[in-house]
C-alpha cells in the first residue's frame, strides 16, 4: 500500500480506537471517525448543494455510461495519470450534461478522478485481487463497490455545525460544534465492516459512506465500466 495512504489509515485507525470524538485545536472542531457517528454526522445540513434525488442519478448515470465506455477505450493504451485524467474528465461532463445541474460538475471529476487514481493503486499492491477481478469480470460492480469503501476519494466531507446537542459514541457534543466527518475512517471501520483494512473484492459491502452520494454515484459507474478494461489491457 502506498505509505501515505497507509499512514493515514493507521491515525483513522488509533482515533477509532481511543478517541473517535476527537478535538483538533487547529481546525477548531471534533474529528468524527466511527461509521455510526459518522453517518449521524452526514445526517446535519452541511449548508452544500442537496444531493439530486436518486432517481435522477440513475438516469443521469444511464445517460453517461456509453460515453464513458468509449472514452475508456480510446484511452487504454495510455498510462495510469492519463488514464484516469481523461476517462474522469468525459465522465463527468457527461454526466453534468445529462442532469444539467453544474453545480456537482466541479466535485464529479475530483470524486472520479481520485477514486479511479486510488482503486489503480490499489490494484497495482493487490496484485491477486487485481487478477481476480481481471478474469472474474461479473464482480465489477462489487468491486467498484469495495474499491470505494478501501480507499474513499474524497476521505473528509464538509463539516457541520451542530444544530443542537447530539450524542457520539457515547459522548455530548453541544450545540454551536463543528463536526467534521473522517469519511475515509468510517469506511473502514471493523464493527460496520470486519477486516476493514483488507481489500477483498467479493466483500459486497453494504453502506458505503461518501462525501457527496451524487458525485459518488458517478465515480461507482466509471469504475465499474473502465476498471476490467484497464486490467485487461495491462495484462495484453
């Protein structure tokens, strides 16, 4: 694994562990990494854009699967950076395109461009999951799925302000607190997913958290689509 990577999943995992309502003098606020707290968190208005209904997503989803196939495929030849440059790129323009919201246009291509360039990289130091996914092309869609919650894209959401005193394992933050949610240490949190630090793409975790579900929801797709090309054209 990456050591940066690595190394922050080792602070999510000692917060987690000792202090999961932990306050950080710098950022003025409580850093919030177990999975149910977490999703509480996600819970308070954020004061961002709403997420577009899920129906919408869909659709909007359907729309761009076929220019992200194309993409992929004209871009297999080329390395990892502009790989995942590209391919994120088309993705969300076509997505915008077919939502026509651009509000969300700006944190699809980061939330696809992360998540593509972190799931290569883990991949690349799994070599046996990657192989796997390589000859076992079905388990795409799970293992964009695994992908995700292994090494979230975006591992810290907006913060919030508590709109009244809430309750986080087990601990009363009062109202007026900023809240900042650890996305990224939730998703590999072992009561919600046990073994969380391994990578294991026939998981089928349920309840994947992510700082925007609409951006997300996009990046899921485009994995799903360009992940087995990409391994298939490496292995050529």
């Amino acid at each position: 694994m990456h050591s940066s990577t690595a190394e922050r999943h080792a602070r999510f995992r000692l917060l987690r562990e000792r202090s999961p309502v932990h306050f950080d003098a710098d950022i003025g606020g409580w850093c919030i990494t177990r999975y149910d707290d977490v999703l509480t968190v996600l819970g308070i208005d954020s004061g961002d854009p709403e997420p577009l209904p899920k129906r919408a997503i869909a659709r909007a989803v359907k729309l761009a699967r076929p220019v992200i196939t194309l993409s992929t495929l004209e871009m297999l030849d080329a390395d990892d950076a502009a790989f995942t440059q590209s391919v994120a790129a088309t993705a969300a323009e076509a997505f915008t395109l077919a939502h026509g919201v651009e509000a969300f246009a700006a944190t699809a291509l980061a939330t696809t461009q992360a998540f593509l360039s972190n799931a290569l990289r883990a991949l690349h130091d799994h070599p046996h999951q990657a192989e796997l996914l390589r000859t076992t092309p079905e388990l795409a869609k799970d293992a964009a799925e695994e992908l995700l919650r292994f090494d979230t894209p975006i591992p810290i959401a907006p913060a919030r302000r508590t709109p009244h005193p809430v309750v986080l394992s087990g601990r009363t933050v009062e109202a007026g607190e900023v809240l900042v949610p650890f996305v990224a240490a939730a998703n590999r949190c072992s009561v919600r997913f046990p073994g969380g630090d391994r990578l294991d793409l026939r998981r089928r975790p349920v309840g994947v958290l992510a700082a925007c579900p609409t951006s997300a929801a996009l990046a899921r797709a485009t994995g799903e689509i360009a992940l087995v090309r990409r391994l298939r054209a490496a292995a050529r």
